[in-house]
C-alpha cells in the first residue's frame, strides 16, 4: 500500500469520534478527487477544494441517510451534530414546500423549482462553516501526531493537495471508500439501534434505495377479510378499493424491508401522514394478533408463510418495536 494512502487508512480506521463528521469529510475529498483530470500538465503542483462543494457532498451524505432512514449520526440525542441540525432543518423545509414526506435523494431535488435556493445556500454555507471550525484540522490529528495529509487555509475556506496526492486518492477511490463506509458502519452502530446498518450505509451509494410494489402482499392480507371489504389498521373504517394502501407499522425507514408481519391495510392519507411516526403499544399488540390469526388462515405452503412463522415464534414484532422506540 503506498505510504500516502496508509495514512488515510490508519486515520480513517483508528480516528476518535464522538460524531460522524470525519467520514463525510474524508469521503467528500476522496469523491471530489475523482473529479480532477491528469491531463499532464506539470504545471499544475497544487489543486485546491473549496469549503463549499466539500459542504455541498456532506449535506448530500447527511441528507440521503437521515431522509430515508433518520439514523443518529451522534450519541447525544440531545444535541445533534450542527450539520445534523442544518440538514434536517433542509428536509422539514422540503417536505413542507413539496406538501408531502415522501422521501427523494438529494441528487433529484431541485431546489430552485421549490423556491429554496436561499435554504440551500444557507445550509451549505453553515456546514462549510463546522467544517472550518471542527473537522478538516481536527481529522489530520491521531493519538498525538498531526499526519501532513493535506494543507490548510481555514480563513479563505480552502484545502490544498499535492497534484501527486489527489491522483492517489483517485487511485485508491474505491478501496478508500470501502473503509470509510465499514468505519462509519461501526461507528454508527455504536449509537443506533436500527437493523440493517451497513446495507443502509452501502444503499446510499449504490442509489439502490427502492420502494418496490407491494402488491403481492395482498392475496395474503385480503385473508383477513372473509366479506371482501377491506377495513384500514388504524381507524378500522372499510377501506375504497382507489383509496387503499399498505403501510410498515415499524416504519420502512427503520427496517429497510417488507414483511408480512409489519405490513397493514390502511387509508392512503393515514399512510402518508404517518411517516416515521412510533406506533403504539395497542398497535403493537393487534398486530401480534393479526398475524396470529393470519398464520393459522395461510396455507403452509409458501415462503411468506414460513417467514411470518419464524416473526410470531421469535417475537420479531415486539422486539422491532422495542428497539425502535429507543
């Protein structure tokens, strides 16, 4: 491994943290690296990024992860990390805007069509304004040694690189992003009780998060319904066929999957103001006994069968919920 890429491995894998600011920083520079073209031209000894588009990749990491899957980036609930604190303040601003929650990656929102350009700049200016103060000298510093990975100039908002240093970074990209992604991985599973971590952290650069149709749920949920009318979870009203949805009751965002054992007929307006609200111990409770009685009325036959089996006798509802809740 070339020297200079160890030291991006000893800093990344052996950092101290009490937050996760020094994993947007590090993969926001490794990302911005891939942009610089060797055209070899030796004139150019130095290239410089500017506070600002680093800030602009970091609110895009912060808002993929919190707006699918709200993960705690810290262990102080009640003080979240300002960019924490910024970025959320962004989405409740874009969720009222857009009149919905329904979650969109950062790279498809136009913030211009939603008059939030002044948000947006806001936003990315405080973040660039935390990097200065808290986190590019603080990520150069380990066990006592301050490793000469990068030159700073805090008052201009600026990081400098060797030509020869960004072309490794761009060299090593992918494994560097493979350990910044297993370390943030660890760290946040030191303060997150979420299922799924590292799919969730990996979902996030693969633009692999999908809401996929849940339609083959319902041949199994209409098993609740001798007469044919279905009647929503929440209200118990009889549900219109256009007016039909199928909710997560532990939300998606926790689970990051479907199963049968969370999932409930419910009216489409309850399933959209719901979003990643906690249910209730009652809720809890009618949904054990929903799948109960669901188990004993599905053919045992299926692989929806023997998975909603294994949720009942291992008490996944109740132990999801839990966790959820904190």
């Amino acid at each position: 491994m070339d020297g200079y890429i160890k030291q991006w491995n000893d800093l990344i894998l052996n950092c101290s943290f009490n937050n996760t600011y020094k994993m947007v920083w590090s993969k926001a520079l490794v990302e911005l690296s891939l942009n610089f073209s060797d055209n070899n031209d030796e004139e150019i000894e130095t290239i410089a990024f500017d506070f600002n588009e680093i800030g602009e990749l970091c609110l895009k990491y912060y808002w993929n992860q919190t707006i699918y899957f709200d993960l705690d980036q810290s262990p102080n609930l009640k003080k979240p990390p300002e960019m924490i604190t910024y970025t959320k303040e962004l989405i409740k601003e874009f969720f009222f805007r857009r009149g919905n929650v329904q979650p969109i990656r950062f790279e498809k929102v136009d913030f211009n069509s939603l008059k939030m350009e002044h948000n947006y700049e806001s936003t990315i200016k405080n973040i660039a304004k935390t990097i200065g103060q808290d986190v590019c000298w603080r990520f150069k510093k380990l066990n006592g040694n301050n490793y000469e990975i990068y030159d700073l100039d805090i008052n201009r908002g600026k990081v400098f690189f060797s030509r020869h240093n960004v072309l490794q970074l761009k060299e090593h990209s992918d494994f560097l992003f493979t350990i910044i992604n297993y370390r943030w991985t660890q760290i946040l599973e030191g303060f997150n009780y979420s299922p799924r971590i590292s799919r969730k952290v990996r979902a996030i650069d693969e633009n692999n998060i999908k809401r996929v149709s849940l339609k083959k749920f319902h041949k199994h949920l209409d098993l609740m319904f001798e007469d044919g009318q279905r009647k929503c979870f929440y209200c118990s009203e009889i549900i219109d066929d256009t007016d039909v949805s199928i909710d997560h009751v532990i939300p998606w965002s926790y689970m990051f999957s479907d199963d049968l054992w969370n999932l409930v007929y419910c009216h489409k307006e309850e399933n959209s103001k719901k979003y990643n609200r906690l249910p209730s111990e009652e809720d809890i409770v009618r949904l054990e006994n929903r799948n109960i009685l669901l188990l004993q009325r599905m053919e045992n036959k299926s692989r929806e069968y023997d998975q909603l089996q294994i949720a009942v006798e291992k008490d996944y509802l109740k132990k999801f919920w839990t966790s959820f809740k904190g």
